[in-house]
C-alpha cells in the first residue's frame, strides 16, 4: 500500500463512489491524509510521476507557447498543471471546491515563487460576471468525469467552463472517458457523446489525443512500485496502444482541444 487509503477503503470508496468522488470533503481528506501528488490523484506517486510528466507534454504540445495568455484550471487539486503553466508564463486562476487542496496548492505556488490565484469554487455553479470570457485558454484535467454523473449534470458544467472563455479562446479537456462500467469514474460516457455535448455550446474540437493504456491503471496506480518498472510500462503501454491503433476503450485519459468562434 502506498500511502493515507488502506486497499479496503479504497475498494469502499469505488463502490460508493457517487456521493463521495463528487463531495469536497473526499478531496480534503486526500489533500490532508496522502502526500505529493497523490494528495490530487492516483495512490501511487511513481505512477503520478509518469502521468503528471506526460500529461504536462501534452499540455505543451497541445497549447503551444503560453507566456502572456490568461488561463484558468477548473478542478485545479493541489494545482500541478496551474503551477506547470504559471512556470512556462502563463497567468493562471485555479479554481476547485476542496479549500484543503487549494492550501497545499497555494502553499507550493510559494514555495517556488510563482503568482497563481487559487479559488474556491464549484463548476456545477455559474461563475461570477468578472470571470466571464476573460479567458484565453480554459483547462479541465480529471475533474468533469468526477463533478458530473450525467449528461443533464455535464451539459451544465460544460456551459459553465465555456462562459470563462475570450472569443476565439480554447479549451483543454484530459479526462478518463469511458462508457464501461469498470473503467468510468461517475459519468460513463464515450469520447464521441462528449465531444457532441461540447460542440453543442459553440466550440469546435480542433485536435485529440488518447493517453496511457487502461489495464496498467490497475496494475501500477495503487501501490509504489520501482520507478523504472513503471516507465517501462507506461512505455510498452504507449506501444500496445499504438499498435491496437490507439482504440478508444483502451486508451485511459482522452486530450480534446476545442477552439470558440473568433465572433460572438
Ligand atoms: C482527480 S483530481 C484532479 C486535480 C487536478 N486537475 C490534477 O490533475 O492534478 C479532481 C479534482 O476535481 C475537483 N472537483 C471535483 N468536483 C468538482 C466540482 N464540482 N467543482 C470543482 N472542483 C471539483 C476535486 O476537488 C479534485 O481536486
């Protein structure tokens, strides 16, 4: 066992996940019982380590060169990819509804010296007028698929994080998005009904990406095991991947970049 959870409790957790994954109290104690990333994330901080390294690469190659552009991480956690962006010059607000995740964000912003907004709030709730298309790039990593249980839920949440954005602004969704049982956090839904949920508000999806192969979240992201048996994994993983064709179930997180019109 790596760390705060025992593998019971874990198991308790997933099996009553709604109720609980959708609850800020759930996070706050993951900010407050586990240590480094796994305070936000997966048990295992080897497989966090992999995960956070080659989902901020995909926020580079996806996004480009950040340096000016406002941008806000809805479901920010301890703030990993607002921190990774604000170091590559963005000016980024984090917003989440676990204040116990935003401390140790904040508290880790100071500590390199970077000047991040971290707020509370819930993407179920509009944003304020002030936070209306301000801004340039909006970034949902990992926390749709756990706000929301249902398309009616999604459609709402969606609406919320597509007022935040400029006119011709983009928004970043990475989440696990799986319509089967067993690999779905509490929405079950498939790539092609998301997407369609999205396009519905305007945005047009612009690029996709699909990230790390499914079984290996089982086999490595709950227990610490040697950082080199888990690069070599996410590695054969990729090839599996690769080689099946990149197939939608087996791909575990989903990269969709969606562009706004440049008109109103
Ligand atoms: C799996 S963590 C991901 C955190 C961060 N984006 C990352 O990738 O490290 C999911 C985050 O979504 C947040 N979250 C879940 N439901 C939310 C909601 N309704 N409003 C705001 N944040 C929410 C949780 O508090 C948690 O910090």
């Amino acid at each position: 066992m790596a760390q705060g959870r025992s593998l019971l409790q874990l198991i308790t957790d997933r099996a009553s996940k709604r109720g609980l994954y959708d609850t800020p109290g759930y996070w706050d104690m993951k900010a407050e019982s586990y240590r480094g990333l796994a305070r936000s994330n997966w048990p295992s901080n080897t497989y966090n380590a992999e995960v956070h390294r080659r989902q901020m690469a995909t926020l580079d190659a996806l996004l480009g060169d950040v340096r000016g552009l406002s941008v806000a991480d809805v479901g920010c956690g301890t703030g990993r990819a607002s921190l990774h962006l604000a170091e590559r010059g963005a000016k980024v607000t984090g917003w989440d509804f676990s204040a116990k995740a935003l401390e140790a964000a904040a508290q880790e912003a100071s500590r390199r010296g970077l000047d991040v907004e971290f707020r509370v709030g819930d993407v179920r709730r509009p944003p304020t007028a002030s936070d209306l298309e301000h801004f340039d790039v909006v970034l949902v990593l990992g926390c749709l698929t756990l706000a929301c249980s249902t398309q009616a839920e999604l459609e709402v949440a969606v609406r919320h994080v597509r007022s935040l954005l400029k006119p011709g602004g983009r928004l970043l969704v990475i989440e696990p998005l799986h319509s089967a049982r067993l690999t779905a956090r509490l929405l079950r839904m498939g790539v092609a009904p998301f997407v369609r949920v999205v396009e519905r508000t305007g945005l047009t999806l612009i690029r996709r990406r699909v990230m790390f192969f499914v079984p290996m979240r089982y086999a490595l992201a709950f227990r610490d095991l040697p950082e080199r048996w888990v690069g070599r994994a996410f590695t054969l993983g990729e090839r599996a991947l690769e080689a099946l064709g990149w197939p939608e179930p087996l791909g575990d997180y989903k990269a969709l970049l969606f562009r706004a019109p440049r008109e109103r």
